[in-house]
C-alpha cells in the first residue's frame, strides 16, 4: 500500500495535467494535482475553499450550464 501511494505521488506531482479525485455521487473534491495552479492561475487551495469553489475557476456565462450537466 505504501509503495502503490508513493507511486501515486509521484505521478500526480510530475504529470503536466491537472486531475481530480472527487466523491462518487457528490462534488466534493479529496485530491487535485499540483498543476492545476498554472494552468488554472489560482492558488491550489482556492479549489477547496467548499463543495462548489471550482465553479468560480468556469466562465460567469457557462457555470449555470456547467454545475446543471454534472
């Protein structure tokens, strides 16, 4: 389990990717990749300031249409 978790890590920190690991069934966010702060522009810790912090990261004329489709 350690190893699998170290693995994890180091994919996570050094793919040039932004992903995330969400609750099923919810929008509540456990993980986002590290480079989601240069491809989004916001602090990574913006995106956990609640359940819907990442809807301000989307367009003010998409996000109705964004937070319906999920």
């Amino acid at each position: 389990l350690r190893l699998s978790e170290e693995r994890f890590r180091q994919l996570a920190e050094h793919i040039d990717e932004v992903f995330w690991i969400a609750v099923p069934g919810t929008r509540e966010l456990l993980y986002v990749s590290p480079p989601y702060e240069r491809v989004w522009g916001r602090p990574l810790a913006s995106v956990y300031g609640g359940q819907d912090a990442w809807l301000d990261t989307v367009h003010p004329d998409d996000r109705a249409h964004v937070a319906q489709s999920i």
